[in-house]
C-alpha cells in the first residue's frame, strides 16, 4: 500500500509532536525541519485539527500541539484519517468509481480486506510507539 504525501508529512509532524508533547510546533519550525512547504504543513495542520489530533494556538508562543496523549492514538486510525477520502483502488472510494468491472470484479472484497487487515495491524502500535528521539539541545 502506498501513502499519500499528505500523509507522509502528517506523520512526520506528528512523531516529532510527540516527541516534545509540551511544545508547540509551528508551521515554519516543520516545514523548515522536513524541508517541505509550509502552505503544504498548514493544509495538514488544518486537517489534525478538525479531527481533534491536535491543538493549535495563534500568536506568540503559538502553534500546534498534540490534543490527546501519543499513547492513545491507534496508527491504523490516524493512518485513516490522514487518507480520508483516497481509497486504496478507484472503486473502493464512496462513490464506487467508473469501473467497468462493477458487478462482476472479484478483487474488491479482497482489496477491502486487505486494507482492513493493514489498518488493524497497525492499531496495535501508537502514535508513542513511533515518537522521534527528542532533539539535542
């Protein structure tokens, strides 16, 4: 299964969140860290945050901040929430696609599964589990 970078970079930022769970992380710190734009960091913040992952905080001493302890944050369902709305095959998505095989395809059941298996396996680590080592100082 591949990832979107949407995905990559939420993961990224989060590990290094949880690895300073009480600082707050602003968009230029990640993205100047990641080397990665910081409009691309700010659209991923905004997606944590109505998702209740993270905090953020304007002005200064702002930033954004883990909502909830890294231990209990499943991967498999942060992975889901960061790929919400990018199925893993065109006719997994909500709307079923334009496939032509609609009806008679055997592999859809087997790909659903397949993703499920994968997220459920990845439920059994935590965000904590994953935490980057803490930055010299």
């Amino acid at each position: 299964m591949r990832l979107t970078s949407f995905t990559d970079y939420g993961l990224r930022m989060l590990m290094r969140m949880a690895s300073a769970p009480d600082k707050a992380f602003s968009t230029a710190e990640l993205a100047a860290e990641f080397n990665v734009s910081r409009n691309h960091l700010a659209k991923i913040m905004q997606h944590l945050a109505r998702a209740d992952l993270i905090e953020t905080r304007r002005g200064g001493g702002g930033g954004a901040c883990l909502a909830l302890p890294a231990g209990s944050i499943r991967l498999g369902e942060l992975i889901r929430t960061l790929e919400e709305n990018q199925p893993l095959v065109e006719c997994l998505g909500a709307d079923g696609g334009a496939c032509v095989l609609d009806g008679r395809c055997r592999l859809k059941a087997r790909m659903r599964s397949a993703e499920a298996a994968f997220l459920a396996d990845l439920n059994r680590s935590t965000l904590a589990d994953i935490a980057l080592e803490a930055m010299p100082a």
